[in-house]
C-alpha cells in the first residue's frame, strides 16, 4: 500500500507535530511516521506527567497536555498518523522520496522532514532489577496514579531521577531516592527542591537485591557504606538514563555528527529534499530545547514549501492575519 503526500515528517514527537500543524497551514498534505504507538514521542514515552519550562505562553505544561493541544493544533489540517511502525528506507523517484514504513506500506513523498529528537532509545538496566521489569521495576511512568499509596524507590542521580522523585511524591506514601555516588549529575535546583520536601536521599549506594512475591514488588536491599539496609517498595523507577541510536536513518546517506544530522540555515540536509528539525538537527551554537524545535519546523517547512513550489513565498505571512 502507498500513500502520497507533500510532506512526510518523521517523528511525532513536539516539534515533529508543530511540523505537521505548519505545514498544514502552508497547505501541505502531511503523513507522520513513529516507531512508538501513539504520538508525543519521548515526552509522551518517558516523562507524560512532568511539567516542561521552557515552551513560549507556558509558565509550565504537563508533557501529556503539551502533546495533547500540539495534536489538537495539527488535526485541523488533517494529518495522516503511521504509528507503532519505523521509516525504514529512503529512496528517490520520479522527482520525489519513497520511504518504506513496514507492514508492506510505502510512503511517496515530495519532501521528508526528520523530527526524531535523539532517534531511538534503549533505557540504560538496573542490573539487580531484571527479572521485575514491569512487574514493579520500571523506566517510565505514564500514569502517576498508577503508583499512588506506594513506597517508592527512586534510582539515579540526573534530571530525570529527581523529576521522577518530585512527580511522585504527592501520590506516594514515600519515595526515597537512591544513588551510587555522593554527587549528582541533576541540576542544582531539582536537588535542592527535593532537599525541601524531605525527600530521602541515600548516597553513595547500590540497590543489591529486590524482593516480591507473585503479588510483585515488597523491598529492596540496598547497600549503604558496606551495610545491608532494606526499604519497603512496591515500585522502583530504574533512571539510569538511555541508550540512542539513529536507527535505519543512519544509513540514508546523511551527513552525520554524533547521532545527528547536520543541517544548513534553512534545515536542509545534505540529501535533496531531506530537512531536519528539532534535537536530532546540528549546526553551529545549536541549542537543545523545544522551543528551538518549533521555529526549526517553521523554518524547515516555509523552505520545502518554496521547494516543491518554486512560485511558493518563503514567508506567508501572519497566521494572525488569516480570518
């Protein structure tokens, strides 16, 4: 099966669904493509319930209602959703790109823009927690309410370890956080944020061993300056951080730089027709958040619309003076 669109954007996370709204409003047929089964990418995957800071109008925004109004924003021009499925291959013909999404589909395109952020990621294991992964062991946590009345033990010393810790604290009946060194790799903020709330936090330790039972989780020994302690829990939020990789895209004759894709001034990469936008899009002084993805996509899609029509302006105007 083929579909035929103007633009295929490639991730569906923030910037990739802002894409999407955009190029609708340049009056672009769009289809989107993601490997994970719903749209939000790594904000819907890894931290839906967390507060972002750094989107323009947003004191703050939770991850899941950010995704839900950029979807919202997008669905008015009708895009097409290939979800649970990898862009597999990129190919030329007949003046346009045809990438293969699996499941016997192929896409036929004018112009492709990838959006992948960090590509695809692998969560880093707790190597005491293997056999509980899911089952009480976890990497993410879609739904808060999920754990509410629970001990938890949170694992790590980065961003996400202290987000995860603060998220969860009004929902939990404890949560205490665990990590193998004295230092963290957290912005000061977020530690000192936990500091207030009385968040535990035990350091320098390793978590030893977890115990359950076929109900699931009940403590987990952990070792604390050569002594054995044991604290109650019933989830433990393995954030160890993950591994990414590019995936297929890797081998679509871009230029590379550290698993992204160098691009010039107008998002354009170094295949014809392929644009970048978002994290996985490297240039000089580049800075990594999600307000720069979205001007990004707008720069990225004004330069394919005057690509696929060349009597196309560059700059269409203000949406606020449409009526």
């Amino acid at each position: 099966m083929a579909h035929e669109v103007d633009l295929l954007v490639v991730g569906a996370g923030p910037t990739g669904l802002f894409a999407a709204y955009y190029a609708g409003f340049r009056g672009m047929s769009v289809a989107l493509v993601d490997a994970l089964p719903e749209p939000g990418g790594q904000v819907t995957a890894m931290y839906p319930e967390k507060m972002i800071f750094d989107v323009a109008g947003f004191p703050e925004i939770r991850g899941r209602d950010l995704i839900a109004a950029l979807v919202e924003q997008a669905e008015q021009y009708g895009p097409r959703y290939l979800l649970g499925r990898p862009a597999v291959s990129l190919s030329d013909v007949d003046g346009g790109l045809l990438v293969d999404v699996g499941e016997g589909e192929e896409v036929r395109a004018g112009a492709v823009l990838v959006t992948v952020g960090i590509g695809e990621f692998t969560p880093r294991p707790l190597p005491a927690g293997g056999e509980w992964i899911g089952k009480g062991v976890v990497h993410f946590i879609p739904e808060l309410s999920a754990h509410s009345g629970h001990d938890v033990v949170v694992v790590g010393g980065g961003d996400s370890a202290f987000d995860w810790a603060l998220a969860l604290q009004p929902v939990a009946r404890s949560v205490t956080l665990v990590h193998r060194r004295t230092r963290f790799r957290a912005h000061e903020g977020l530690v000192a944020k936990v500091e207030q709330l009385g968040i535990p936090l035990i350091v320098p330790a390793e978590v030893a061993e977890i115990r359950g039972d076929a109900a699931g989780l009940i403590e987990v020994a952990i070792d604390v300056d050569g002594q054995r302690r044991v604290l109650p829990a019933q989830t433990v939020v393995a954030a160890l951080g993950f591994t990414a990789d590019l995936g297929p895209i890797e081998a679509w004759g871009l230029d590379l730089e550290k698993r992204s894709i160098l691009v010039d001034t107008t998002m354009r990469t170094s295949r014809a027709r392929v644009y970048a936008a978002g994290d996985v899009a490297a240039y000089p002084g580049k800075v990594k958040l999600i307000a720069t993805g979205f001007g990004e996509a707008a720069t990225a899609v004004n330069n394919i619309a005057v690509e696929l029509n060349p009597d196309a302006h560059l700059f269409p105007g203000h949406s606020s003076n449409l009526s």
